[in-house]
C-alpha cells in the first residue's frame, strides 16, 4: 500500500543514531515522507519545534532518544520524555489526540530495526485513522 501522503518528522538524539542508520531507516521507508532532524540531545529540543513540525503538516512526530541511564546529558532523555507528555496532554485539549507525538528509547541492539519498527506502527495507526475519516464521509 503506497501512501506518499504520510509525513513523518523523525527527531533524534545524534549520540545514539549515525548518519549511516538514518539513511538505512529513510530507505526502508521509502514510500512515505520521511523528515530527519538530528539534536545533540533529545531533551535538547524545545516543544516550539515539536508543535511546528505538526503544524506544517507532519502527521506523527516521533523524538528517539537514549536508553535510561545512558544518556550522555545525565538526564535529556527523562526531560524528553516529560516534554512529549506535556505536548500529548496539549494535543489532547485541542482534541487533536495525543497519537501523533511519541517517544522512543533507542536500544543499541537492533536499533534501526526497533525504529522502523515504531514508525510502521506509527504509519499503520495514521492509515486506519485516514480510512476511518474516510469511511465517515
């Protein structure tokens, strides 16, 4: 099923993912819009970014970090993590849904393997909500 209409804005931690991963995961999935923001840190982007990524029309925005404890901040996973709730609980008040912000933790074993993972669930949860707007109509 090819649905070029998909976007999906993909902001990660640039100590846990190389270049060379990135373009693995973008050529994997080829057949969606795929937008790669490299960050020092995932607790290092601002909510601004996130909502604007939204706001120009991603559907899903996902911020992979660091595994808990392994964070070369200390801490710029936990705070990325509290970040994406707050921005949930926003999304959720406008009743937009909290579905279209996510955190994931990148596991060095297999990690591009779990990204594309995460994504294509991502990827199947917009398609369903598409088809369900789509049935209403």
């Amino acid at each position: 099923m090819k649905n070029p209409s998909i976007k999906i804005s993909l902001f990660h931690c640039s100590n846990s993912i190389s270049p060379e991963e990135i373009n693995q995961i973008s050529s994997q999935l080829g057949e969606f819009e795929l937008n790669t923001i490299s960050v020092p840190c995932s607790g290092k982007i601002a909510t601004e970014y996130i909502l604007k990524s939204i706001e120009t029309g991603s559907d899903t925005v996902i911020l992979a970090g660091c595994m808990t404890g392994e964070c070369k901040f200390l801490q710029g996973n936990l705070r990325a993590r509290k970040r994406i709730d707050a921005i949930n609980d926003l999304l959720n008040e406008t009743g937009m849904g909290s579905d279209c912000v996510s955190f994931i933790q990148i596991d060095n074993k297999n990690k591009t393997e779990n990204i594309i993972n995460e994504l294509s669930s991502c990827i199947r949860q917009i398609i369903n909500e598409q088809e369900k707007v789509t049935e209403t109509f």
